[in-house]
C-alpha cells in the first residue's frame, strides 16, 4: 500500500468500520465520521452468509457475532390467533429456513465493528461530524469542510452514508444513480417482550397487501415489524407523503392502516410512541452508473443497496469493504486511488448486479391483496413447510448457495499474514 495514504470514510455503519479495520491493517491512516454523537444501539435482525462469514472470521469476530446472536430459532407463519401452520426451523438443514445461523442486531454489529477499529492507532473515530462540502476532488487530494468548519485534506474520501447520501449527491450528478421503488413500505420498532412473545420470527399475513412480524433479540425486547404494498394510487401517495413527513404523521398513518389488521396489532401499536428506534421507510434500490468520480468512491448501501428483500445488504457491505481495502493495498507509491476503484468496480459490480436481481413477484407474493391469494399462499406455503420438515426429502434434494462470491486474494489479508498481527481466527 501507498505510505501514509491517508483515507476519510464518512460512515460509521457495518461497510464503513469494516473498510477501516483492513485498511489501518494494510498500513493506512483512517478517519471515520458519524453524524451521531454515539453509535445508535438499536436496528432490526440482519444476517450474513457466504464470503462474509469468511471476512468475519479473518478479522477475529466469528466468536462475539455468535454470542451476540437474536437467539431466533427459526422463521413460522402465524394465523390470526399466533397459531403456526407452517415453520420453518433453523436446525432443518441448509436453506430450510429464512432465519439464519448468523443473525444479529445491526446495532450489535456496528458496534462490534466499532469496537474491533477503534484502539487501533491507525483509526480515529470523529462522533457527531460529517463533511458539509466537497471542496475539492482533483488530481492531488480530496478536501473538505467539516461540520465544525474545518478544512481537511486526504488522498481519498469513502461515502458510506447510506442509501440516501448527502456525499453522493455533492459528487455525483442525478442521472448516474438510479433509485428503484419495490413497492413496499416497512416500519420498524422494538417493543416490550410479553409472555405471548417466543424466539421464532413469527410472520402475519393481515390481509389488504399488509404484514405484520415479530422477531426474538438478546436483549429481552422484541422487534416488530409492520409493512404493506398500497393497493391504489391515492394510498401509495399517503405512504410516500408520509416518509417524509416525520414520526408523527407516519405514526398516524400506521394507526388508520393497521388498527383491524388482528393478531397483535394493536398491542404493537399502542408501544409504537414509546419505541427508542421507530423507523418508517419506502423500500428502493440503489443502483449507480459508476461508483467513483476521481478520489471519492461509493460503498454499501450508498453505492448499491439492494433492498433487505434480497438478504444480502449486510453481506454486501462486507464483501465490498474487503474488496475496496485489498485492491487500494495493491497501490505502489505515486499510483492514483482511481486505479485501485477501478479495478475494485470490476471484480464486485458483477455479484453486485446478481444480487439486485429480485423475481418480479417479490414481494407482492407476501402481501397479498385478496384473500383468496392469502389463502393460495396459505396452503402453498405449509406445504413446503412439510416437506423441508421431511429429512428422508431433503437429503435428496441438491443445496445450492448463489450468495458464494469468490473472494479475491489479497496477500497483506490472508490468514498468515493477518495472524502476525494477532487478529485471524483459524481458516
């Protein structure tokens, strides 16, 4: 890697910290920004799978994301009384359940990933400050003006802000990022645990294209989540009037929508004011022409969101972290970062692309309109559910993994290399 290169990561999710432990190990010198003065505790059940365990174990944290796992035991559908009729449970074999080995609170995650970089002395960590404005992006350097007024140079700047990025919208024009709408809007929140919660992620088919699920956390509450596809133009436009309006009117909104919609409802809606962590927003892709302009680059969801329909944003965003700090430690001295962009952009853009592919119908196949299409759902779902259940079944049916991505060989990240330092678990 270049001497001293000095990188800006504007981010503090699960793609940014990542991207700051495997650069400050290649030799760099890494500052991250976070707009929140403390790392936010809370967020919904995210997993990873594939090539991503394998960054996870090089870095060490295999054993903590185990121990800090939901505890969920499996994925079930619920009739209107909590009744399931079709479970899915997670010791069924591989791909026999939509829960997942590695499932952890995305709060637990950045968190562990904080942990992981911030005693490193080549990470420094800037709670409560983002970059205001881009100053420059030239030949040189990147410069730009802290939320405090301060004028800071690097060799590069990561946006890994999001999926709705202020840093992109400065450097990059509106037509070479693409927004998809899927259709769907989802709220999240975390809720008391009564006697009636278990550790299962219960799903809820309500009716009218509406669900509502329940998943199990360690830390005693439980997290709801509550979604819909509107059925018609008038209520597609409340629900995007809506995410934009703020707490109060979503809130609302959720009220009038979901108060007949059964089961726990209005149990879910009554703690929804109380909620520390009540989110509400529309599902969209994220899709960019390119992903770099000169010395600034795009990662995770900021550059290529996928949506949680397609499990794969949390994997996602680890898988290009590792790729985006392995290429960048290939830069001899006097080499420009778009080089190392570029040939990062080649080797990710490909699985990226894969990976945004979701079948036309998802997820209206989940929310459907008529219950007549509910009760199809129904009966097809429990169906599969009794055959995975059926082991003499499932041994002869071929397991297939097509979220396997080939990690590149990085000689200053193999295990070896990275046990000199004290980090890698075994391979």
């Amino acid at each position: 890697m270049q001497r001293d290169m000095r990188v800006l990561i504007s981010g503090a999710g699960i793609a940014g910290p990542t991207l700051a432990w495997f650069l400050a190990k290649a030799g760099a010198q890494v500052t991250v920004f976070e707009k929140s003065h403390a790392l936010l505790p809370h967020g919904q059940s995210i997993d990873f799978t594939g090539s991503a365990i394998t960054i996870i174990k090089k870095m060490g944290l295999l054993d903590e994301v185990r121990r800090l796992n939901t505890t969920e035991k499996g994925s079930q559908f619920i009739d209107p009384e909590g009744r399931p009729f079709a479970p899915f449970p997670l010791n069924g074999g591989a791909g026999a359940s939509f829960t997942n080995e590695f499932e952890i609170l995305r709060g637990d995650l950045a968190k562990l990933l904080h942990d992981a970089t911030k005693k490193d002395a080549n990470v420094i960590y800037r709670l409560g400050t983002t970059v205001k404005k881009v100053v420059s992006n030239d030949d040189s350097t990147v410069q730009v003006e802290t939320s405090d007024g301060e004028i800071q140079e690097y060799d590069l700047l990561v946006a890994a802000d999001g999926q709705w990025s202020k840093l992109r919208k400065q450097c990059f024009p509106p037509e070479s990022v693409q927004v998809v709408d899927k259709g769907m809007n989802v709220a999240y929140w975390t809720v008391p645990r009564s006697s009636t919660d278990n550790d299962w992620w219960n799903i809820y088919m309500a009716g009218r294209s509406r669900t509502i699920a329940l998943r199990p956390d360690p830390h005693g509450t439980t997290r709801a989540m509550f979604s819909i596809m509107p059925c018609n133009d008038n209520q597609a436009r409340a629900w995007q009037e809506a995410s934009v309006g703020g707490r109060k009117p979503q809130q609302e909104l959720l009220r009038r929508e979901f108060a007949d919609a059964g089961w726990q409802a209005r149990r879910l809606l009554d703690a929804m004011d109380q909620a520390p962590d009540f989110y509400f927003h529309p599902l969209h892709q994220i899709k960019m022409a390119k992903w770099s302009t000169n010395r600034v680059i795009c990662l995770g969801d900021t550059a290529f969101a996928p949506t949680p329909l397609t499990g794969m944003g949390t994997s996602l965003a680890i898988i290009g972290a590792y790729c985006l700090a392995g290429e960048l430690s290939k830069l001899s001295n006097g080499q420009h970062p778009s080089e190392a962009f570029e040939q990062y952009e080649s080797v990710l853009r490909p699985f990226v692309e894969e990976v945004q592919k979701i079948p036309p119908f998802v997820p209206g196949i989940a929310h459907p309109e008529q219950e007549w299409k509910r009760w199809l759902f129904h009966t097809c779902i429990a169906a599969v559910s009794r055959i995975v259940r059926t082991s003499w079944i499932m041994n002869r049916i071929p397991v297939t993994r097509d979220d396997e991505f080939p990690l590149p060989s990085y000689p200053v990240f193999a295990y070896e290399a990275l046990k000199e330092l004290g980090v890698a678990s075994s391979p």
